[in-house]
C-alpha cells in the first residue's frame, strides 16, 4: 500500500475510474503497467477525482461501495496496483483527509451496535389492527357496522405507514408521483374488494354491497412482521458479508443465497398466513392472486428502500394498470356496440376464476422485480450503511452517502 508522499511511474498516461473500466471492456486480457520512478500517483489521481466521497466516508467500505457504484471492478483495480476494489478503497480511506472535528474510524463491522427492536413490534400493528377491525365487523350490524369498518381501515393505514417509517422497511424520505402513490393504494385495495366487485359486474351488477375477501386482506396485513424481519435479515447478513469479502465477485455470490432464501422465507409465511386466515374465517383460499401480491409489494419494498425506485415504480403501475382496466372493460362493454370488450375478461374468469386477473397482474410484475432485484441488490453499493451526520449541511442524498450514487434501475 502506497503513502501519499510516494510517486509511481507507468509507461502510459495516468489512469483514471472512466479510462480502467473502458480499457477492461476492450482488452480485458491486459496486465497491470510497470513501475518505474518519476511518473503520477494512480491513486492520487483516483481520489482527486472522488474527493468528495474519500474525504466524507467513514470507513473503506463506503469508499468500495461508491468505486462500485462508478463501475470500478476488481479488474480495474489491478491497474491501481491493488488486487481488488476492497483493498483500493483501504488506501484511498487512509490516504484521504479527514475533518478537525472527525477521527478516522478504524474499519470492522458494518452493523454498528445493536439498536433497540421496537419496528418489531411496529411491524405487527398492521395485522393487529385489521384483525381488531374484522372482529368489529362481525360483531355489528347495520350502520353500525359501516362506521367501524370505515374507522378500522384508517387505523390500518395509518398502521401501515409507522410499519414502513421504522426499521428494515423503511426508504429514505422522497416525494414519489401521484401515479405511484395512487397505484400502490390501489393493488391492496383490489385484494379487498376487486374480485367482489368484478364478478358482480360481470353478472350485470353490482346491485348492492360488494363481498369483501377479508382473508386475504388480513393474511397481508399480518405478513408485514414476517417481511420486516426477512428484510432486516437480508439486509443483517448483506452488510456482515460486506465486511468480510476481499472482492466484489466474492460478495455477490456470497449474497444472491441471502436474496432468495429471505425471499423464500417470506413466501412460505405468506403462504401459512393465507392458508389460516382462510381456515379461521371460513373462506375459500385466496389463490395465487394475493401471494403474487405480496411477493410484488415485497420486493418492491425492498428495492426502495435500497436506494432503487424507477423499476418498482413501473411494476407496481403495470400491475395497477391491468387490474384497473380488466375492470373498467367489463363495465365499458355496456356501452352500445362495446359489447366486445368484456369477452377476454368474461372467458378469463370463466376458466379460471376471478382470482386469475390479479394474479396475472402481479405475478409477471414480481417475477421482473426479482430478476432486477438478483443485479441490483447483491452489488456492493446497494449495502453502503449511510453514516449520521458530522456536522451542519446536507449529509445525504436520497439516503445514500455523498458521492455514492445508487444503483442503476
């Protein structure tokens, strides 16, 4: 590892993050330059043109996550005379200076110390509160009934929300679109309603209150806890295998397991969690519609909250899109001449249910989700813990440290 007062030598010009990354693509067979006296730093070079984040990291990984990030391999980094992104990032960590105010903090474990679990509990009191409200539902009548119905679904959204402002759930604050926002309130509010609500239509009403499919609705509502705690450990052990891979190969493979077995996890519960709601209200079983669902919300979620959002953002839009307008042509083909529009709709649910529309809303769009989620989330970058301010001014950027830019979507 080289000191700042050393000077290097190459035999061409210095290298640069941009020059090492387009030299790898077209000549990926090329070794390192040789050293010889009187030529300019490499490193040197490298950080002045990543001053920012050198100088405001607070340990090396947070420089490698940001270097990967740029696009900087392992490969790239040989031609910085080191053997990965994880050992350049060493130096340029003891290399960069650091504020009056601020020590270097020794690199070690990227979890810090253990925190308080109360999102643990904050993370059940979606579940709680739907079950209360169902339990209300069934034991009123009349308006009665309405009012408590009215009241329990506020209490469960705003359950909702404290849920996915605490812990592994939750994103860096951001202001997201209407059409975003309108689309996620969307997909779980068909889940309640929208099979009732299109099987009547396609029996020419509704010509009184819509069925709601409360078990499906309370199996989500109560799978927040599992997907908290399968995100948290997902994000737990990415970090932990951060801390200890010497490159960035070795950390992806390391953590594509984690991605899929938390993810397994959380289905499996999904599913247990469906199966008794269904058993315990004396419902039929939800079908793969709501379990798609969760998947979908899931690692929508989990890609947010890592910094991602243009392509959860598509998927759960194109999933509200379907659903809406498998509805909206079943009520439009009433319209004279239109009575075509209704006959994909009419033969879908006629072969297999209508359960069938959400679930061809949301499977295709979970399934796009996890391709992207198995690139985008075992990159380094995607783990970089963003430290707590040190001083007056901006400390973040969409939750992610200055000069640490977050994946590609």
């Amino acid at each position: 590892m080289s000191t700042a007062g050393e000077t290097w030598t190459v035999s061409e010009p210095p290298v640069t993050a941009a020059v090492a990354t387009a030299a790898e693509s077209t000549d990926p067979e090329r070794t390192p330059p040789a050293v010889r006296p009187g030529a300019v730093d490499p490193v040197k070079a490298l950080m002045r043109r990543h001053h920012e984040l050198c100088e405001r990291a607070v340990d090396p990984l947070e420089i490698a996550a940001g270097l990967e990030a740029q696009g900087l391999t392992d490969r790239a980094a040989a031609r910085f005379r080191h053997r990965d992104v994880f050992s350049l990032a060493e130096e340029m960590y003891a290399r960069a200076p650091r504020d009056a105010d601020r020590p270097p903090s020794p690199p070690g474990p990227v979890d810090g110390p253990r925190r308080p679990r109360a999102w643990a509990v904050v993370a059940l009191l979606p579940g709680a509160l739907c079950a209360a409200t169902l339990l209300g539902v069934r034991s009123t009548a009349g308006d009665s009934r309405l009012a408590v119905a009215v009241l329990g679904a506020l209490t469960v959204v705003l359950g909702l929300g404290a849920a996915l402002r605490r812990g592994p759930l939750s994103a860096p604050a951001h202001r997201g679109s209407a059409a975003l926002r309108t689309a996620t309130c969307w997909l779980p509010a068909y889940a309640l309603c929208g099979d009732g609500l299109l099987r009547a239509a396609l029996d020419g009403g509704p010509g009184g209150p819509v069925p709601a499919a409360t078990a499906p609705a309370l199996a989500l509502a109560l799978a927040c806890g599992p997907a908290a705690w399968c995100a948290g450990l997902f994000a737990g052990q990415a970090r932990r295998r951060l801390a200890a891979s010497r490159g960035l190969k070795e950390f992806t493979s390391a953590v594509t397991p984690l991605l899929l077995g938390a993810l397994a996890l959380y289905g499996g519960a999904l599913t247990a969690l469906l199966a008794l709601c269904a058993a315990l209200l004396q419902k039929p079983a939800a079908g793969a519609g709501a379990g798609a669902l969760g998947m979908l919300l899931l690692l929508a979620r989990l890609l947010t909250v890592h910094g991602v959002r243009r392509a959860p953002a598509a998927a759960l839009a194109t999933a509200a899109a379907f659903e809406a307008t498998a509805l909206a042509s079943v009520f439009a083909a009433r319209l004279p001449g239109c009575g075509s529009l209704a006959a994909p709709v009419r033969a879908l649910t006629d072969a297999l249910g209508t359960n069938a529309v959400p679930a061809l809303a949301c499977a295709p769009a979970a399934l796009a989700l996890l391709i992207h989620a198995s690139r985008a989330l075992t990159r380094a970058s995607a783990h970089a813990r963003p430290p707590a301010p040190t001083g007056p001014g901006p400390r973040h950027r969409e939750g992610r440290p200055r000069g640490c830019p977050p994946p590609t979507p």
